[in-house]
C-alpha cells in the first residue's frame, strides 16, 4: 500500500523545512559604505547566553556548497558561525568548483584579493557575531587553507578569542606575526601536503613554541585539502579525526567561567 501524508503531517514538514531555512541564510554585514554577505547558520536550540560563535574563513573557491555544509556542520555542534563572502569585490557569492577553468578562476581571485582587506571583512563579521551573541559570547575563526592564513593573521590581529587553521597556505611565510598570537590556536596539516612541505610545518611549530596553548596536528596519509568531501584529496580518516579534535579544543578555548 502507498504511503501517505495526512494534512497535520504535511504542515508539520513544511514548518520544519521553514525553521531550518531560518536558521541557515544568508545576511548582509557591514555598513553601507562597506557591506558583504555572510552566510549564517545557527544552533537548532537558537542563541542562548554564553552560545559561542565562529567566523568560518572559505577556501579560495569561494562560500560553495562545502563551505555552507561546514558551518551547518559546527551549527549542529552548537556554535553561531558566519562564513563572509571575501571574493565579494570581484566577484560576489562565486561558488566554484576544485578543477580546469574553476581552479583557474579561484587562483585569480586569490590573487586579486588583498588579504588586510579581507582581515577588515573578517572583523566585520567578528564584530556582528559578537553582537549575535551577546556580551559573553566568544568566538574563534575556523579557516581553510587561503582561509586557514586569514585564521591564524586574526589571531594576531587579536579579532577572535581563539583559531584553528586548517591547511593553513602561507602561514610559513607570515611568522613575523606568530609572536603576536596571544589566544589558543590549533593547526592541522596532511604529511602528503606538497603545498605545504614537512619543512613549512616544521618552520610553523618553531614559531609557535614559545605559546603554550598552541597545538599542531600532522595527518598521515593526508594530502591537501583532505576535509573537503567534495575533492578528490578527501581523507575520511582525517578529516573526521581533526573535526573531533577542533570540537575539544574549541570547547576549552572558548569555555566560559565556571
């Protein structure tokens, strides 16, 4: 026999396809001399007092479908997360693929967008998702890659209460700033990273040395890019193994006083 839906059921379903659609949309951020679109997504249990926040850094291919399935990912772990559209000067809301002319595309658009520029978005959005959260709200900034750089330099600019970089491409050519990060930070890195080579990580933990709330992470196996489900470097393993351990770390660095 075929199943069905009764009235009650059907609206039921809609109310709650409603509520989800409330939770996860975009908003505009910003002033109107200096506004950009972010991506927001929201705790089922909505803001409560003390709800944390994260400011989700996208890759170079912009806020896609993996970028938005990450912070809907950390809004279920409870988080507020905004994810700001930083290619919005060229090219706003591109969503890009990982191959052929969408890499090409990605490419140039890093090269197009000033990283200070995308720091002064980035504290825009820190700045609306503390309002989001009220006075004891903290927040961290969770990057990848080009985003996992952005992570680590708000950091040092003191934006956000702790990072966690993940594949974080250049961070080994800006540890002039490492001295500046005064908050808990938590680096991941693939062992198959040809973009970030053993040395690079080896450089980064140099520098890191002298913070004692500083963690980092090798995945063996891994290449770059391994949390993306979306390419071919995915690494389930890894990918699941750093999402736990970004959850405890985030819980002790943004735990608020007992």
């Amino acid at each position: 026999m075929a199943a069905t839906q009764s009235a009650s059921g059907a609206a039921a379903g809609t109310a709650t396809g409603a509520a989800a659609d409330a939770r996860r949309r975009w908003i505009r951020v910003g002033t109107d001399a200096h506004a950009f679109d972010a991506y927001l997504s929201l705790p089922p249990g909505g803001t409560r007092p003390g709800t944390p926040g994260i400011v989700l850094i996208q890759e170079i291919f912009g806020v896609n479908e993996h970028i938005r399935a990450v912070a809907d990912q950390y809004a279920l772990d409870g988080y507020v997360v905004m994810a700001p559209d930083l290619f919005w000067r060229e090219a706003p809301r591109v969503e890009l693929g990982y191959a052929g002319a969408d890499m090409e595309r990605a490419l140039a658009l890093r090269q197009a967008t000033d990283p200070n520029l995308a720091l002064d978005d980035i504290a825009l959005t820190a700045q609306a998702l503390r309002a989001q959260l009220g006075p004891n709200g903290k927040i961290a900034a969770v990057g990848y890659c080009f985003g996992g750089l952005l992570a680590y330099l708000s950091a040092a600019r003191g934006l956000v209460d702790a990072a966690v970089p993940y594949y974080g491409g250049g961070i080994q050519r800006a540890l002039d700033q490492a001295s500046a990060v005064r908050v808990p930070i938590q680096f991941h890195y693939g062992e198959r990273d040809a973009h970030i080579p053993p040395e690079a990580v080896e450089q980064v933990r140099a520098a890191m040395a002298g913070n004692p709330r500083a963690e980092i992470h090798v995945y063996p196996g891994a290449d770059h890019g391994f949390n993306c489900w979306a390419r071919g470097s995915y690494h389930q393993p890894s990918a699941v193994l750093a999402h736990g351990r970004t959850l405890t770390f985030l819980a002790q660095a943004l735990a608020q006083p007992a």
